[in-house]
C-alpha cells in the first residue's frame, strides 16, 4: 500500500512538471554526447595524431604541468578567447615564445606549417573542463 501511494505521488510529480523536465533531460543527454563523443571527434583525432608525432609530449601532458602547462590548463585558461587564438597559439607554437605561463621557454617549430599547428590547437582546446 506504501508503495502504491509513493508511486502515485510519483507519478503526479511527473505530469505536473513534464514539460520542462522533458527538456531539462534532453540537454543534459546532448552534453553527455559531446563528452563521450570527444575521440570521435575529427579535429580531436587529427590533433592528437600530430602531437604524437611531435616533441610536445616531452614537455606537455594532457592534465599535468611539466616544462609546459597541462593542455587542460592552456584549454581552460581559453576556453572563453575568440576565434583568433587558434591562429595565435598555432603561431607561438612555430615561433616558440615565454611569459605567458612562466619565464620557462617553448622551444619554436619553425619546420612546421601553421595548417597543422592550428590542427594541435584545436586538440588542445577541446580538452577544456565542461
Ligand atoms: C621544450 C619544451 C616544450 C615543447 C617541446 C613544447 N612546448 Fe608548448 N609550451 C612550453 C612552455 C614552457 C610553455 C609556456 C610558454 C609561456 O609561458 O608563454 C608552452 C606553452 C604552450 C601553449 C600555450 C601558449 C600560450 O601562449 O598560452 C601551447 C598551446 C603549446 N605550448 C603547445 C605545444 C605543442 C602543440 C607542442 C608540440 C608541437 C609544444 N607545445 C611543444 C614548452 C614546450
């Protein structure tokens, strides 16, 4: 008897506020996506491909500081710059530079083509904290 009462106030709950919930549930379904589709992702993929088969490991981890920032530091410290930091990181990348996380220098990647440092960038900057 208890439970038929509870799953009647249950159930009264959920008509009385459907709508809205509905929607509630739906958003919080599509940031999950987002989330669990990250390696799906083709930027994300194409990124990280390159990283690997560069030096940047050696001084960058995904969430841990090394010579360089954590990449989830440099995405989180981003994640609300406009669309020319791609362009901007992917050039510090190839001209290497300092000052802006410590006096520690990045070395440059001068052989490298600004398409693919943009490509890194891109990676780095998915990596951001919801
Ligand atoms: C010799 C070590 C070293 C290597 C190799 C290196 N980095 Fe860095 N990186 C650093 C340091 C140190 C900084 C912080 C520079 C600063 O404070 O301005 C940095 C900063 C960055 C930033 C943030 C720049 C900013 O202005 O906020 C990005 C993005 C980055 N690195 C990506 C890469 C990528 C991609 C590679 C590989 C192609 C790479 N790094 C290779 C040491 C390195």
């Amino acid at each position: 008897m208890k439970n038929l009462i509870i799953s009647f106030a249950v159930t009264a709950l959920l008509i009385s506020c459907g709508g809205s919930d509905d929607k509630k549930a739906e958003t919080a379904e599509k940031t999950e996506t987002v989330v669990e589709d990250l390696s799906k992702n083709p930027d994300y993929q194409k990124g990280l491909e390159l990283i690997g088969g560069s030096d940047c490991l050696t001084c960058h981890k995904v969430d841990e500081t090394l010579t360089g920032p954590s990449y989830r530091d440099v995405a989180n410290k981003y994640a609300s710059a406009g669309d020319t930091i791609v362009a901007h990181l992917a050039g510090k990348i190839i001209n290497g530079g300092k000052g802006v996380w410590g006096e520690v220098y990045m070395t440059p990647h001068a052989g490298m083509s600004q398409e693919d440092a943009e490509s890194m960038v891109k990676y780095i900057l998915l990596l951001k904290n919801k």
